[in-house]
C-alpha cells in the first residue's frame, strides 16, 4: 500500500471536492471555493482526518452550509 504525502492528499481531497462542486453547478467562485476548501481539508487533516473522500466530502458540505448563511444574510438585507 503506498503512502501519500499530506500536500498530495490535500490536493487530491480539494480536487475531488472542487471537481464535484463545478459538476453540479455549485461553484460560484472557483478562487474562493479553492481557498475555502483547501483552509477545510488541511483543518480536517490537522485533526488527524486523511481519508480523501471524507475530507472532500466533509469540505463539500462546510462549502454548502457557508454558501447557504451568505445567500440567507443577503436575503435579510434586501428585506428589511
């Protein structure tokens, strides 16, 4: 079994992530979701979490719920 490196597995776990992401047309800002992402996984990493998928995953969701608050503050503003 061979052993990854931890930039190896933060580039593959991002790029599962951001892969996804653009798939499904969710991607707003690919520069920011990468930094986003990229902050998340390695986060997760220095947790002791190197399972790629979970870290993509787990990302993907973090990405979502941010997404989610910022459309939801923007709502507030217009409708007060």
């Amino acid at each position: 079994m061979q052993a990854f490196t931890t930039q190896e597995i933060t580039r593959k776990s991002v790029g599962i992530a951001l892969g996804f992401l653009k798939l499904s047309g969710e991607l707003e800002d690919e520069a920011a979701a990468d930094l986003f992402i990229t902050k998340s996984v390695e986060r997760m990493m220095d947790a002791g979490i190197k399972q790629e998928l979970i870290l993509a995953n787990s990302a993907i969701a973090e990405y979502r719920n941010s997404t989610r608050r910022d459309q939801s503050a923007v709502l507030r503003t217009i409708v007060r």
